[in-house]
C-alpha cells in the first residue's frame, strides 16, 4: 500500500511541476513545453502503475477503490506540504516510493 501511495504522489507531484508556478517554486525557471509534456506523462504513467499495484494486490473492485483513496490521500499530503513546506515536497517523492518498493520486495519473501 506505501509503494501505491508513493506511486500516486510522485505522479501527483510530477503533474503539478508540469505548471509553471510549481516549477519555479521547486526547481527555479518555468517548464520548456517538451518538460512539460515529458511530465505529464510521467504524472500518467505513475497512475497507472499504482492502479495496478493496488489492482494487483486487493483485486480489482477494492484495488480501485483503494487507489482512489491513496490517490486522494497523496493529493491531501501534497497540496499541504507545497502550502506549508514546499522543500519537503520533492525529497518525500523519492523516499517514500522507494521505501514502498522496498517493503514490498521484502514482504514477498
């Protein structure tokens, strides 16, 4: 469930870089419109593979609904830290899918 959720945030995260004013606010000068693209892409695909995570473990009736939660909960968490600590925002995008992915390897065994 924390690689889904990290999976939804950093998707989430990537949409919001695609937007000239989090960009500026996070990584310094506005997207070129090909960076732009390049993630919202990333944003979509990130989705995806969290829709399957969740589909993949609590089959496909609670997987969805589940994702929908995480998708919101990630929404939730990532609009208070780009209003509160906007910093925060990029290094938790790398941590907690990682420590998501890492916790499902070791859980598989």
């Amino acid at each position: 469930m924390l690689l889904a959720f990290g999976l939804n945030y950093l998707a989430l995260l990537t949409c919001c870089l695609a937007m000239a004013r989090h960009h500026r606010a996070l990584l310094g000068p506005a997207p070129s419109p090909g960076r732009a693209a390049l993630l919202r892409g990333v944003a979509l695909t990130g989705t995806a593979l969290a829709l399957g995570v969740c589909i993949h473990q609590q089959g496909g009736e609670v997987g969805t609904v589940l994702w929908l939660c995480l998708l919101m909960v990630s929404g939730l968490v990532l609009v208070a830290l780009l209003a509160w600590r906007p910093r925060w925002a990029l290094p938790l995008a790398a941590g907690v899918p990682l420590a998501g992915g890492a916790i499902a390897l070791l859980g598989a065994r």
